[in-house]
C-alpha cells in the first residue's frame, strides 16, 4: 500500500464517526469543492439513480450557515468524486 492508499483509509466520512466502516472502502465517494471539501460520502447501498443524482448535505459551513446545505454532484466518467456545485438554504 502506498502514501496515498494510506492517506485515504484515515479519510473523514461525512456524517460518520471517526471508526465509521465506510473510510476507504468502494463504497464511499470523495467531496470535491465548497464546504465540505474532502470528506468521503458513504454511498453504500444507494440504488444507481441515487448516486447519478445531486445531494444536498446539511453543513453549517456553507453560505446559508445553520440549517443550509452544500450541494454535490457526480460526474460522468468520475464515479470517485461528487464536485460541488452551490449551497441552498
């Protein structure tokens, strides 16, 4: 295993606890951009539509604050990333 397989086992997981088993599995997929950049997304057992749909993820981060939510989006042919792509109260 190499620096970065190492890097992304200790990944955070968005929503979960710091043991949560989805931290470097396939089942998790990467948030890109905006405020929760970095975080993996648990996405075991979303059916297909689920994943090749956006998500709104609540974060106090964001540009609404408490209560607001960050919007993620997959990409074709990039199914290890959502990529931000706004926040929405």
């Amino acid at each position: 295993m190499d620096r970065d397989d190492e890097q992304l086992l200790r990944r955070r997981v968005y929503g979960g606890d710091h043991d949560h088993p989805a931290r470097g599995q396939t089942g998790a997929t990467e948030l890109v951009g905006g405020p929760l950049d970095g975080p993996l997304l648990d996405i075991t057992g979303w059916t297909q539509d689920e994943v090749d749909t956006d998500v709104a993820l609540s974060t106090e981060l964001g540009q609404f604050g408490v209560g607001g939510r960050a919007m993620y989006d997959p990409r074709p042919g990039d199914p290890a990333r959502f990529y931000w792509t706004g926040d929405t109260p």
